[in-house]
C-alpha cells in the first residue's frame, strides 16, 4: 500500500493536495506541518521566523487552539 502525504493547509480548507514536503521546527517534533508547493510559498511569506504566532497557526491547522502565552512558552523550553 502507497502512503500519501496530505497538504495540511490544503485539508484544513477541504481539499486534497498531495505533497512532497515538510516545514519542521528544530527541537519540536510536534511543530511539524506538510505542504504543496503553493502553500509552503504563503507559510514562509508570512512567517519567514519561527514565532508564538507561527506556533499557534500549526496548532491551528490541527484544531487545537493555544493562547499566545503557552506559544511562547513552547519555544522558550528548547
């Protein structure tokens, strides 16, 4: 059986985008989202940086949501 990767902006929005790539943040392993080339260009535009803000928007996709204060207290831990 094939195992496909699922873009996770794309998913979030209801389609269905195959993907080859992953943006991870070093020292998270649950900082760690798929996406097509069209999405991987809009996540780095808008957060070329890893922020509390950027931690909320991959919580996000997964429908958890954390207050910017747990955020920032995820990236001081590393």
């Amino acid at each position: 059986m094939t195992k496909i990767t699922v873009c996770d902006v794309c998913k979030k929005e209801g389609k269905i985008t195959e993907t080859q790539r992953r943006l991870t943040v070093k020292g998270h392993t649950d900082l760690r989202i798929d996406v097509c080339d069209m999405h991987i260009k809009q996540v780095r535009e808008k957060y070329p940086k890893v922020t509390p803000e950027y931690v909320q928007y991959i919580y996000g996709l997964n429908n958890i949501e954390i207050e910017l204060e747990t955020a920032k207290a995820m990236l001081q831990k590393h």
